[in-house]
C-alpha cells in the first residue's frame, strides 16, 4: 500500500508541513526552534528533481503549486553502508544450523562453494537491490566474498549491476576475505582487481599475531591504488578481542589518509568502561568510522542452546557518536545464516536500533546515521540530506512523530526520487524459487 498523497503534477512545486528531523538538515538557523524530538516543521519548494528552497512553514505557497504534508515525516533517501548481497536470500537453501557465528560461517562458505555461478548470483544480488530500491535506499555498499575465485566472479556480478542501476541506486563494492589473502603476489592480484572495479579493499581483523604485519601489508597496498578500506573488525563478545586498536594504530603509523570503515565492534559492548574512552579516542585521531549492525549481531552475539542471551551484541554506538566518531548504522545481511531475517529496509534497521540501543532519549542525531552521515562518508554531497541544491529524493510516512513513526512498519511509505513519486514493488520470493532449487 501507498501513502495516498498526490505530488503536484508541476515540476516546481511546494511541500508544506513537512516534519524534518533535524540531523538530515545542512542548515537550520533560519528555520526557528526545533520541536521537543528535534524535527523541524517546513516548507520545502523542489524546481527540477532538486531542492531550491527551504523555509519555515508558511500557509502560503504563493503562485507555486503545493501539497500540504499536515506534518508528516519526511526524510531523504535513505544509505545503506554496510550489507552483503552475495550471501543474500540464500536461506532456503542453507540455513544456519544452530544460529551462531560459527553455524553462519561454515554454512555460508559450504553454499558459496557448491551453489555461487555468475547467473546465481546476479539473480539474488539484484533480487537484494530491488528490495532496497522499494523501501526508499538511494545508496547502497556491499561486501563480496574475494577468496579464490570468487573475487571475480563476484565482482564482474557486480559491475554489471552498477550498470543497470546507475539511475536507481549508487553502488559501492567492497572485498571480504581474511587478511592472510593480501601476503605475496596473490594479494596483489585481489588488489588490482578491486582497483579496476572502482571498489574497496576489506576483510575481517582476526586476533593474530601477524595482524600488524597485515594491516601494513593491507594499507601499502590501498595506499598505492588509492583505496579505501572496509574493515570487519571485533565480531564477537570476547573482551579480549581489540584489533580495533590494531587497525588505529596501523592507520597513524603509516600515515594513511583514505577513509578507514570498521564494522561491527561488539567486543567494545563487554570491556571495562574505563578503557572504553582510551580506545574511542585512538578511533578518533586516527580518522576511523564504525558502523553498527544491530540487527545481525542481536541474532548471533550471546546466544547459547537453551539460553536466553544476556548481551546486546551492539557496539557502544552513543559513547562512540558523542566521541565524534562518525557512526552508522546499517543492514548487514538479510535471509542468509548469519541474519534469517531483514529486507534491505533502512526504516526496519533504525527502527530496531533505536530499540536495541535506547537511541530515544534523545533521538535528534540518529537519522544521520542512515541518511546524512554515509552520504559524506562515500561521498554523496547531494544525497541523504534536505539541503538547498540537494536531490530531491525523500521517503515521506504517515507519521508526525517519532513515536508514530517507529511505532508501524511504515509500509505505506511515498518514495519520491528526483522530485516525482515512484511505486516500486517488493519482488516476490517465488521468484527466487527455481535458482534456489539448483
């Protein structure tokens, strides 16, 4: 179902009332006091798929033509920076055998090997970008499994889907493999491959002895292709794991200038509190972001056969946005074994994070943190935000508040993108039947 509201047919026209959390806006000093959940009540005038004007609300739209939100929530298209679309929907086929990590690994990499062709794979990853097209993400990163054979095979899939998205989704890919992989020759090879698909280097931090030695080796090798880095980092609840700091060390020690992205950190969530602002502040000077997965770490941290899990399984993701750190939040994986459930829908991940990690008191800086705050980091400057000249691509709720808005899964939710209304359909999982059945 669609929110039944009707945009005007203009290509410049006028949103009155709408209701903008404050941490999406650029600029708000001219736009009075936000209410007491830090939105902000205005009229946004679009010219042309772009934001040309932003104002207090008014009861006028003079000579433009206007739909009046009454208050609705408005937010730009949403970004989702950490996800893994190869594994995607593989769940049928391959479920994880007793819901812990070590089940999702295992299981994952027994079905890469028996089941992923190019034509498998094209068919769930694009599967995964439909639905994240039809829940309002306008940006979206993914992790590609890059042992052996993979790495090209996943990342030619993926070139070719950047391809035909292009006008939809902005796509950014990134390698996933243990650092090992980058030692000799070989890494060098998964290094040139990564540079001639536009994408990023990564991999998981294991606790290791020769780490330091892999992070060098990792950073040479992104520094020499000017490369970003997307870290897997501290999955697991394990107070002695803390590569985190191995990796801020590695980035100050060789001066590397690109953008560092940890994900997950949930051994930070069960060390001593004393020695969490020492390691915030390592993150911080060394230019590090974190981005949080909740919903696929709730699933597989702390669980036990019979047990009720004690433990969150989130990173400290307030400690670390009050330190300055940029923080995120995101989807991770959706219907494979290391997340049964999850759709690609951003308003499902904050909705739960904010439940998760009591991100309600207040809730004024959390919608940057899938919208705003990717953007900037993969370098959308007119993307996820409500700014003067930015694109006009908005989600718009039934939803005034908050409250309301987390309140209903929002399904009824207006994608405008470009300053016109869109209806995508979700696809049906039936259409994933006969590629699960090979």
């Amino acid at each position: 179902m669609i929110l039944s509201l009707v945009l005007p047919e203009s290509d410049h026209y006028c949103l009155q009332q709408a209701r903008v959390p404050q941490a999406v806006l650029t600029d708000w000093s001219s736009l009075g006091q936000p209410d007491w959940e830090g939105n902000f009540l205005i009229d946004l005038e679009i010219d042309r798929g772009k934001i040309c004007a932003i104002a207090p609300t008014q009861s006028s739209a003079g000579n433009v033509a206007s739909l009046d939100l009454q208050g609705r929530q408005l937010w730009p298209g949403f970004v989702d920076i950490h996800t893994h679309i190869d594994k995607g929907h593989i769940w049928p086929r391959s479920p994880n055998p007793d819901g812990s990590f070590d089940g999702a690994l295992t299981t994952a990499i027994a079905d890469s090997q028996t089941h992923w062709n190019s034509d498998e794979l094209l068919v769930r990853m694009e599967f995964s970008l439909r639905c994240a097209y039809a829940h309002g993400t306008v940006a979206l990163r993914t992790h590609l499994d890059s042992a052996g054979d993979l790495a090209a095979q996943g990342f030619t899939v993926f070139q070719e889907l950047r391809e035909r998205w292009r006008d939809r989704l902005t796509l950014q890919a990134a390698s996933l493999v243990s650092l090992d992989h980058y030692q000799g020759v070989a890494g060098e090879r998964l290094a040139d491959l990564v540079a001639a698909a536009g994408g990023l280097l990564g991999g998981v931090t294991f606790p290791s002895p020769a780490l330091d030695e892999q992070l060098d080796r990792l950073l040479d090798l992104a520094r020499d292709r000017q490369l970003d880095l997307d870290l897997h980092v501290d999955e697991s609840l394990n107070p002695s794991d803390r590569t985190l700091l191995q990796v801020a060390a590695a980035v100050q020690r060789n001066g590397f200038t690109g953008k560092v992205l940890c994900g997950h950190c949930c051994s930070l969530s069960v060390q001593p509190e004393a020695d969490l602002p020492i390691q915030l502040q390592a993150v911080q000077a060394a230019g590090l972001g974190i981005v949080s997965l909740p919903l696929c770490n709730s699933y597989l941290q702390d669980r036990q056969a019979g047990r009720t899990p004690r433990l969150r399984g989130i990173a400290p993701v307030q400690e670390i946005q009050a330190a300055g750190i940029p923080t995120f939040l995101s989807s991770d994986n959706s219907r494979d074994p290391f997340y049964a459930y999850g759709d690609l829908d951003m308003v499902e991940v904050f909705r739960e994070s904010v439940r998760i990690g009591q991100l309600d008191h207040p809730w004024s800086p959390w919608p940057a943190a899938v919208t705003r705050t990717p953007a900037d980091w993969i370098g959308l400057p007119d993307q996820g935000r409500i700014a003067i000249g930015a694109r006009a691509d908005f989600v718009i709720f039934n939803a005034r508040s908050f409250t309301e808005l987390l309140a209903r899964p929002q399904s009824d939710r207006l994608i405008v993108r470009n300053g016109r209304a869109i209806a995508p359909e979700l696809p049906d999982y039936a259409e994933l039947d006969a590629i699960l059945a090979q």
